[in-house]
C-alpha cells in the first residue's frame, strides 16, 4: 500500500461504514515496508467502540467489512506461492484435476491476463482475435466522456490491472484498482511491483504454459491496488474525479446498488465509464435485480441497454440520482479460455457524467 494514496483517499472503515458512520483508519502496524510503500501491516479503525483491524499483505490491504469470511474463504489465495518452477506446477494441475480450485484460477488468470497483457507478449500468435479490450475499451469510453475534473480515479473491478495502469498515463490524478478477486489483484500488484507479468496461458484441457513479459508502464508511481467491496467502497462521498467499472454491473449481488455507489463516489462533474456484455448470472447476480434480461413482457422484452439507458438518462422511476448518461456504444470483446477456443461478446458501453439527469 503506497502511503501517498493512503494519505489522499483517507479511506474509511468498513465496518463502521455498515452502520452508516464515516470513521477514518490509520496506519496501525508496519511490518514490513519498501521505500513509502507498506509490504505488511494492517489498518486500524480509530473508532474505540470498533477497534477493527484489516491487514496489509503483500502491498494489498484488505478493506472489508465480514473480514473473518472473506480471510476463511480466500486463505489460499492469500498465502499462495508464486515461486514454483512451471513444471511443478504443471504436475500440481495435473494431480489437482480439472475441477480443482487451482485449475479453476489458472483459468481465470489465463483468461484475464491475456486479455489486459499478451499484447506485450513477442511470442502471442497473429489471429483475427485480438487482446486489448480493456484498452479499446477505455480510450473510447474516455472519449465519450470528455474531460473530468482534475482528482483520483478509481477502477472498480481491476482484475489483473492493465486499465488501471494505462489510466495513469491519460489521467493526471492518483488511480486506485479495487477487486475482491485475491489471485488477480495479487497478479496486478506485482506487476506494479516488478514491472513483469507471469500468468499461466491456457493451451487446452488442464495443459498450461508459463508466460512472462516485461510490463513497464508510465506514471505506474501514481497507481496502487486495494482488495475493496465494490458495494460498499471505504471512502468518503465526493472522493473521486472518474470511475472505471469494465464487466462488473453483471457481476455484483445489487447493479442498482452499484451504480448508486457510483454516483455517491464522484465529485461534482466528475465521470464514470461503465461497460457490460449483460452476461447475467444467477451465480452472480439474484435474477430479480438483474437489469432487463429477465422478462419478455416488459416494455424493452427483457433487453438490458434500454432499461440501463433509461436508469441514466431520467426517464425511469427509479432513476439514478446524481447520473446522467452523456454517450454509448457497442464494442467488441474476445474472451480467450484455450488456444482453440475464444468467446467473442458485444459490450455495451456508457459514459455518465456526475450530475442531475437532464442538466
């Protein structure tokens, strides 16, 4: 955790914040720490009637509210190794089995990392599917959006972290990536860290082959990753000049929730750049908050854009207050899950200015 952001975006407890109080943290412990960036340590409320503690491991500090769940559900993400050898953890894949939770992240991380990095990778095969989404992504939404005010911006839902580090070199502001996804929030601190990726790409079935690429990029002294709940984000209202959510609407419990917090975060004028493929899932996502894509008698026969749209732009009852859609298109993004096999979804992109509908 670097402390320049720290000291900027005064994040706020989480616990407290479920109660509805605005109670700041301060740096309680420092056990480790390289140059102003804390490697292990922890958080401490300064509310005496809570008292929590949230730590800070590997450079990421954990900044949720159930932390004895989120610790027992991801404890082997959190003290995971990265040192094995690539054969060994071939044979490990291969022991653990295709259904294994190991596999299951190898996957995830194939699949991510391709897409935020094998651009920078000399060995990637000329195809029709390119990587970059996030990039393309981001260069159109910011031009939809125009300029924002100069403050931090916040990419929620960072992955692996490519957006988060190209926002820095087109954004002047500190930029913080909040994901509740430890192996990919673990893989983007480190290539802020070390300015190298290292992912395992997917060749079919549970075969794997280690990739590593050099991943330097411009202004990454402006970027940190945090493990933050992207329903209940510990910051105070107003905190940020843009927001940046790709494919994350249809991955949380409440989208309408979401986008509320959303809203709540941005300062006046500010802007966010929101993109979805709408691909609902009741994993994901209860099918009663899904946004459209669930009934073919309303008036959109269950499409998402429209019903997205007119959340924004004022028309619905339930509008969101404080956002008003300024631009959206559709663009392509290629999913890569083995080298035989890319799913190719069409993504809706919207950029919405801070602001009441209509003005």
């Amino acid at each position: 955790m670097r402390r320049r952001h720290f000291d900027a975006l005064r994040p706020l407890c989480p616990v407290c914040r479920t109660q509805g109080l605005q109670t700041p943290l301060c740096i309680g412990a420092v056990a480790r720490e390289r140059g102003a960036v804390i490697l292990e340590g922890a958080l401490h409320c300064t509310r005496a009637e809570c008292q929590g503690e949230f730590p800070i491991v590997d450079g990421i500090p954990i900044l949720v509210a159930g932390l004895r769940a989120f610790i027992t559900d991801n404890i082997v993400y959190l003290t995971a190794r990265d040192d094995l050898s690539a054969h060994v953890e071939g044979m490990l894949g291969d022991g653990s089995g295709p259904g294994s939770a190991f596999n299951t992240t190898r996957q995830f991380l194939s699949s991510y990392a391709w897409d935020h990095y094998a651009d920078l990778d000399p060995q990637e095969p000329v195809s029709e599917v390119r990587p970059g989404a996030v990039i393309r992504t981001l260069d159109q939404g910011l031009a939809l959006l125009g300029g924002v005010p100069e403050g931090p911006a916040i990419e929620i839902g960072c992955s692996v972290g490519r957006t988060s580090l190209e926002l820095a070199s087109r954004h002047r502001g500190l930029v913080l990536g909040v994901d509740l996804n430890v192996a990919m929030i673990r893989l983007a601190a480190r290539v802020l860290a070390e300015g190298e990726v290292r992912y395992p790409r997917r060749q079919v079935g549970i075969v794997y082959e280690r990739r590593t690429l050099q991943a330097r990029f411009a202004d990454s002294d402006r970027v940190d990753f945090w493990i933050a709940d992207a329903l209940a984000l510990p910051f105070a209202d107003d905190t940020f000049a843009l927001a940046v959510a790709l494919n994350v609407l249809d991955c949380v419990p409440a989208p309408y929730a979401f986008l509320g917090e959303i809203a709540r975060l941005l300062a006046a004028g500010g802007g966010a750049i929101v993109a979805t493929p709408f691909d609902w899932s009741p994993g994901s996502t209860p099918v009663e908050a899904w946004i459209g894509g669930h009934s073919q008698r309303g008036p959109n026969r269950g499409a998402s854009e429209p019903f997205l749209r007119s959340l924004l732009d004022g028309t619905h009852a339930q509008a969101i207050p404080g956002l008003r859609l300024v631009g959206d298109q559709d663009l392509p993004w290629h999913v890569r899950l083995h080298a035989r096999s890319t799913m190719l979804y069409r993504n809706y992109l919207a950029a919405i200015r801070a602001g009441k509908s209509g003005a």
